[in-house]
C-alpha cells in the first residue's frame, strides 16, 4: 500500500475479500517476501472470513521481533 493509504481504506479492502480461495491464499502468504502485504491480512480477524480459519499462521512469517506475541 502506498504511504497515502490511511488505515481506513486498508480496512474497507480486507473486508472486501470474502471470497479468497484459502489454499491459494496461504500459498501467497508462505512465498510473498512483502511483510505489508502479510500484516494486512491479518485485519482479516476482524471481518470473520471464512478462509481465514483455514491459513496455517505458523506458516506465514511475519517476522515478528522476539518477545512479540503471535497472533
């Protein structure tokens, strides 16, 4: 996402992906070597999506600092 993006827009765009097929997406997650494009997924919790109980999360890096949490 473009330095311009607010918050918001990212919002209204992960709740227009309900229908990602899951297999695919976690196929994209695991490769994609973007740490945005990965981040902004997870706003999906926030949204219920149907294939996001079926990414395998420890699957996607999210390169994470020791001592964060997962989640």
């Amino acid at each position: 996402m473009a330095h311009s993006e607010s918050f918001q827009e990212a919002e209204m765009l992960v709740d227009s992906l309900c229908k990602l097929n899951p297999h695919k997406l976690q196929k994209l997650l695991g490769n994609s070597r973007s740490m945005k494009v990965k981040r902004l997924f997870l706003f999906a919790d926030r949204h219920n999506h149907f294939w996001l109980k079926q990414i395998d999360r420890d699957k996607v890096d999210l390169a994470l600092r020791p001592g964060w949490e997962r989640l």
